[in-house]
C-alpha cells in the first residue's frame, strides 16, 4: 500500500492549495477527486473569470456559529499572500467592483496556477478517483478509493459543500466529520436566488432580465447592490447576499429607491406636476417596465398627483423604500454558490484546522462552518484556511 505524509482529499481550491503548501515544506502528499478535472468551480467561477479575492477581506465578512474562528487563518494569509501568488504567475487581474478581484482573461490561470504550484513542490494530483472508504488504524488513516488503497500519517479534508452537486459536490466530508465524531451543524444553501410566490412570480417574469440597484435588508444584515429579476424569482449580488441571512418564512426588505426618500419627493413633484400621472412619475425613477409590474402587484391607480392623498403617498413610498418580499424559498443546492453550516469550528484547531477529536484529522474550505460573502471571500477562505492547515500538516 503506498504511504504518503499527507492524504488530501478534494483537489478544489482549498485542497491544491494546501498540498503545494505541505509540499514545500518536503511532505510527500496525494490529492485525492472523483472529478475528471481539478478546481471545477474555480474554472465557472465568477463568470469564468474567478473572483479569487477580496481586497478587503476580513473577518465580518463571513458567517459562523463562531465568527472568531477564521481570524487567525485570514490573518496568517491574507487576500496579499494570494494576491503576490497571482503576480508571481504573472496573471492579469483587475478589480471589478467593492475590492472583488477577478483575472483578466480566464479562471483557467487560476487552476493552472495551484496545479503547478503542486507539481513543484513535488504534491501529487490523482484525479477521477471516488472515495470509497476511510479508516485509522496504528496513527495512519487508510484511504479505501476506487483506485486502490493508500494510507498517509496526515488525513486532510477539502471536499466542500453540497452547492452544485452537478460539478461533482457530495456530502462526504460531513459524512467523515460525523464518522470522527465531529458536530456538523445543519447545512444549508447560501448565496442562493430566491424564488417567489405564485402571483408575484408571473408578474415578475414579465420583467425578467431587469436589474435595479436596491438596498436588501433584514434584521441580521444589509447590502446595497444590484437586484436581478429572473423567470422564477430575484437574484443579482443584493439578494444572493442577503439570501445566506434569511430563514424560511421571513420577508426581506428591498428599498427599491435607496437614494430617495419617495414620500417625499412625491409630495414635492405634486407641488410642480399636479397633472402627472402616479405612474408617470414613478418612472422618473425607476424603469417603466418595473413601475408596470409593481402596479399590478400593489394595485396602485393611474391618478394625477393631485389627486392622490398624502395617505397614498406614504402607502407607496412604504412599498418602494421597504418593499417587504416574502419569497417562497431558495433555488436551493443546484444553483446556490455556497454551503452555510458544516464541521463545527468548535472542535477545530483555529491555527491548523486539526480536529480536536481525532488527531492527524484536518478539515479547511467550505466544508467547515465559515462562509464568506459573494465577492472573492469564499475563495480568500479556501486559501487561507488551505495554507494554514499546509503549514501544520
Ligand atoms: P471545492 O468545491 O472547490 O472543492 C471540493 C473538491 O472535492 C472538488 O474538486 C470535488 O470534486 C471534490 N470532491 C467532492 N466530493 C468528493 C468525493 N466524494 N470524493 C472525491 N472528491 C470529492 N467564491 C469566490 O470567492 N469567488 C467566486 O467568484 C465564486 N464563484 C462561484 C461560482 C459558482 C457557480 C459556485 C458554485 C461557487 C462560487 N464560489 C466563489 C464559491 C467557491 O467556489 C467555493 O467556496 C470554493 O470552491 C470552496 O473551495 P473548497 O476547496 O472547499 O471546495
């Protein structure tokens, strides 16, 4: 049976980051996917282009059952680390928008990147291998795959989460954690589109395709970013955001008008346009197809501004700066980016991600209960908690 230091199970992004760290440091290692080729939601990632940091990423821009957890790992590798890893390659980036970082020409360099990173550090990558079974036996854990068995002194988890199963998400490193005694806390998906209520849904599909700039907020959480209407519901950065802080059953709310106090500015466009139509004037902020929609959905009339009450004025305003959206659920694993939940950090060593049930045990990336915010955060984790856990190993 071949022996290696370090057994890496998931060649994703935490996991090839993290066998070229342990590789550099002379540890013989062996990355384990059942997937035909390494880093698949890098290679779709941000558009195909990879958001693969953050320039401001920092703690607060993640969600944990304990949000201390990730500082130490973010603060030994920064999004900088990674950012001079970049330009070591010389791959060309830019920032997009909000300190997002993406590659100027494909998410290909990124993949490219981390597997000659393993290779010279002298990391093995063996793909289109399932993962059949794990045991320890004798401080060795053996590793039971479809292409023989191997076994290693060091057992490294980065299989991730449940989001996409199309591109090869399972739930094995949940399934591994529990076998170890671990606590996996309820999963989830995250940044994920909502999806609405019958009635809200047809009329919204009319308009599918159109994009506003809104502030989405509930009581956890708030984003100003862009709202996408789609055939069966909202996406777009602000719902995705705040689609990792909503629980089932609770309404959101969109300002559909975060710069404008629209009881107010109605009020005064009565005082220059008394003749205008309500609808006329709503369009002088928003797009027309978007005020059509929102009519039929709040039944507001046509009248001119003269005849409508202050009451209906506040009615209206209440309904465009806090707009309460009730969805009737999530897209779900199939289209969410991200998995929120996962192995307790508890039981976690917050410098290596050692388990502190199971010795030679690691766990890092998205399978830990640590899910950053859309825009480069999520990777920032895969590479810093990788790289922690590569320097323990
Ligand atoms: P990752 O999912 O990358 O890797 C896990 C690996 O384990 C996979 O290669 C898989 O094949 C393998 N595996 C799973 N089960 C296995 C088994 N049973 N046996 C063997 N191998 C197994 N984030 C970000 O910061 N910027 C962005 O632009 C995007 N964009 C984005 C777009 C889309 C469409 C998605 C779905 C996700 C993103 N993300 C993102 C999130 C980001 O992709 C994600 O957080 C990281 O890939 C997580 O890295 P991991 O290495 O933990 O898991």
């Amino acid at each position: 049976m071949a022996h290696y230091d370090v057994i890496v199970i998931g060649a994703g992004a935490a996991g090839l980051h993290c066998a070229a760290t342990a590789g550099y440091r002379g540890k013989s290692v062996l990355v384990l996917d059942h997937a035909k080729q390494a880093g698949k939601k890098i290679l779709i990632s941000g558009g195909g282009r990879c958001n693969f940091t953050n320039m401001y990423a920092s703690p607060e821009n993640y969600l944990s059952q304990n949000p201390h957890f990730c500082k130490s790992a973010l603060s030994r590798y920064t999004q900088w680390d990674f950012i001079a890893l970049v330009q070591k390659h010389g791959i060309a980036y830019h920032e997009k928008t909000l300190g997002q970082l993406f590659c100027d020409d494909s998410a290909k360099d990124i993949v490219r990147m981390l597997l000659q990173e393993c290779q010279q550090a002298g990391a093995k990558v063996q793909l289109r291998t399932e993962v059949l079974a794990v045991d320890s036996q004798q401080q060795n854990y053996h590793v039971t795959t479809s292409a023989g068995t191997y076994s290693a002194s060091k057992l490294v988890v980065a299989c991730g989460g449940l989001s996409m199963p199309k591109l090869g998400a399972t739930p094995l490193g949940y399934q591994l954690a529990e076998q170890f005694g671990h606590t996996v806390l309820p999963v989830r998906a995250g940044l994920v589109p909502f999806t609405l209520q019958p009635q809200e849904k047809e009329v919204f599909a009319e308009i599918s395709g159109l994009s506003v700039d809104v502030e989405a907020s509930n009581a956890r959480a708030h984003f100003k970013e862009a709202m996408l209407f789609t055939h069966r519901g909202v996406s777009g950065p602000a719902i995705l955001q705040i689609s990792s802080y909503w629980l089932p059953g609770e309404a959101v709310a969109i300002n559909l008008l975060p710069q404008t106090n629209v009881a107010s500015a109605l009020r005064e466009l009565r005082q220059q346009r008394p003749k205008l139509g309500l609808h006329s004037a709503l369009q002088e902020w928003l797009p027309k197809r978007l005020v059509t929609s929102l009519s039929e959905i709040h039944q507001w009339p046509n009248a001119n501004l003269a005849d409508c009450s202050n009451n209906r004025f506040d009615e209206v305003a209440a309904q465009l700066n806090a707009w309460s959206l009730r969805p009737n659920g999530t897209e779900g694993y199939r289209t969410a980016e991200v998995t929120l939940g996962g192995v307790d950090t508890d039981e976690l060593s917050s410098k290596t991600m050692e388990s502190k049930r199971q010795p030679g045990l690691y766990f890092i990336g998205e399978v830990v209960d640590v899910t950053g915010w859309l825009g480069g955060y999520n990777f920032q984790w895969a590479w810093s908690s990788g790289w922690v856990c590569g320097q323990s190993v």
